[in-house]
C-alpha cells in the first residue's frame, strides 16, 4: 500500500512538472478565464447609482472567415450566405472584420447586398485579393461605425493572401485595426480524405500522398513565417493603438502567433472559455482565428459562435479604452 501511494505520488509529480513545463502553451489552447472587466477596470465604469455598465462606451468587434459567403455549396446548408449576413447583422458589430469575402454580382452575395445588412456599420476598407471569373471578386473587408481616417493594404510577396489596416476614429481617439488572412495550407479533398481515413490502396499511394501532405506544410509554414513578419514590423510602427484581427491559418503555439503576438494581448486568453477552437472544417479542431489588442484596452466577453455556415466559426468580443 505504501510502496504503490509513493509511486501514485512520485507520477503525480512528473505529471505536475510536465503540467508546469508546458502551461504557457496549454493557456494559449485552454481559456479558464470566460471573465469580463477585471475588478478595477469595472469599478471605474459603474455609475453614480450603483449599476453595471459594462456595455458603455465599448467598442463591439466581429472576426470572420466567410468561405465566399458558400457560393460554391461546400456547406450542407444552401442558405449558409444568407444566414451569414443574418448571423452579422444580428451581432450588430461596431467593427466587423470579414475573410475570404466574394462578391459577384451575377450571383450569391452581391457588394450592394453585403452593404444593406451592414447599414449599421457605413464606413468600410475593402481589398480585393484576386478576381475569379468575370463578375467575382475574392479579397478581405472591415466595416466600421466610426469614421475611417486612412486605410491600406498589405500584400505579401508571391501569395494571393493579404492583410489592411484602417485608422478608426473614436470620439477623440484613433485606433488602427488590422484585418488579415494569412497563408493557408490549401489541401485539397485528397488530401483531407487520406487524413481522415488513412487508407490508400498502396503502400506507394501512401508514401506519394504523404510527401504531399509534408510539402503543402511546409510551403505554408514558410510563406505564413515571412508574411507574420512583414506583418509584426508594420504593426510595431503603427502611430496608433492597434487591434489584430482575423484569420491566421496557424495554431497559438506557432511562430506566426508568437510573432504577429509580440507584446498584444489575446483576447480569448484573457476573456475566453474553453477550447476555443475556431475551424469547423474537417481536420484537424483548432484556433487559428485570432483577436489581439494592446493595453490601452480592456477586453470582456469574448465569444466564438459555433454556427457551421463557413468551415470557421465567428469570433467576437468587446473592447473598452482605458481613461
């Protein structure tokens, strides 16, 4: 008995050190948080009649990847663009940043469409990334219900994906939001078969599709290193406080995070729950869709919305100046 609680307590320990070794990156995965203000923060906005007002004076912020609003039917619901567009509006975002949009106006959303059911949010950024046929349009767009002052795109070199910046003026403060999206792996359905079933007819087949795989993962990882510090220096020079936002392509333990990251916080790590995983798709359950700020604000109630409309889920939270 005492031989096997000496033994039960010497893995303890090692599980406890392991636990220990690796906590910085377990809390980039796992949010035990779901907080809102902390205590000093909420004190200075509770009124003069003793009631919360938490909402005041906040800035409400949407991140999300469309999947081309479903123009080519990869969700299972046919109207999965339409309930995009309902799923925003009723989300009623002060800032609204989209990934992966397509516009055409032959057909699924068009930009005065996108436009009406985003009434609330008037001023916009939109960059388009590569054209697609005759009529469509692929790219990234932030809305805002404040005025933009300056705006530009950042192209990265040799890839179609690219990030914009628009300088946002709130009552006497300018703040820059950074929308983007980053390089993605691009498997193709092959691809996401064999990782899901592991079965090819030949050991041949399997060692083919292998170095596949590892060949995608590699140039991505590449292209997404170069872009994330083309990225973290333009963002280190901004005049303005800054919020980063959108969709990644890279998990929280990878050198993009750590890089675009640098000294901003992660609003999921401070007011998420949970896992957090924010891609839907097929393989594998991850986040790599991201919020980050830096400290002139204080974040609450950080959502990620598990709709299955696009193959990422919306992530939204609030933000609220310092005074």
């Amino acid at each position: 008995m005492i031989l096997w609680l000496v033994k039960l307590k010497k893995e303890l320990l090692i599980s406890l050190i392991i636990i220990m070794i690796g906590w910085g990156y377990i809390k980039r995965v796992v949010s035990f948080h779901g907080n809102s203000l902390d205590k000093e923060t909420r004190e200075t906005i509770i009124d003069a009649e003793g009631s919360d007002i938490e909402n005041k004076n906040s800035i409400n912020l949407l991140s999300y990847n469309v999947r081309l609003f479903n123009i080519f039917n990869q969700s299972k619901d046919e109207n999965a663009g339409e309930r995009i567009l309902e799923l925003i509006s009723g989300m009623k975002p002060d800032l609204c940043c989209l990934q992966e949009l397509y516009i055409d106006n032959k057909r699924g959303i068009s930009l005065e469409e996108l436009k009406k059911n985003l009434s609330s949010t008037p001023y916009s950024n939109i960059a388009w990334a590569n054209r697609v046929g005759k009529k469509g349009y692929y790219g990234i767009a932030t809305f805002s219900k404040f005025p933009m002052v300056n705006k530009g795109v950042i192209r990265y070199p040799n890839s179609k994906n690219i990030s914009i910046y628009s300088d946002i003026v709130i009552d006497e403060d300018t703040l820059r939001i950074y929308n983007n999206h980053l390089q993605s792996v691009r498997f193709n359905r092959r691809n996401f078969n064999f990782l899901v079933n592991l079965d090819l007819q030949s050991e041949e087949e399997t060692i083919l599709e292998l170095r596949d795989i590892s060949s995608r993962l590699k140039n991505a990882y590449i292209k997404r290193a170069e872009q994330a510090d083309i990225l973290s220096e333009h963002i280190q020079n901004s005049p303005y406080h800054v919020i980063v936002c959108g969709d990644f392509n890279d998990t929280p333990v990878s050198y993009s995070y750590r890089k675009i990251k640098g000294d901003l916080n992660d609003a999921f790590t401070v007011s998420g729950r949970g896992l957090g995983n924010t891609y839907s798709g097929t393989f594998p359950k991850v986040r790599i869709d991201y919020i980050f700020y830096s400290d002139e604000f204080s974040v609450f109630n950080f959502q990620t919305t598990k709709v299955k409309y696009s193959d990422h889920y919306p992530v939204s939270c609030s933000l609220r100046f310092h005074q």
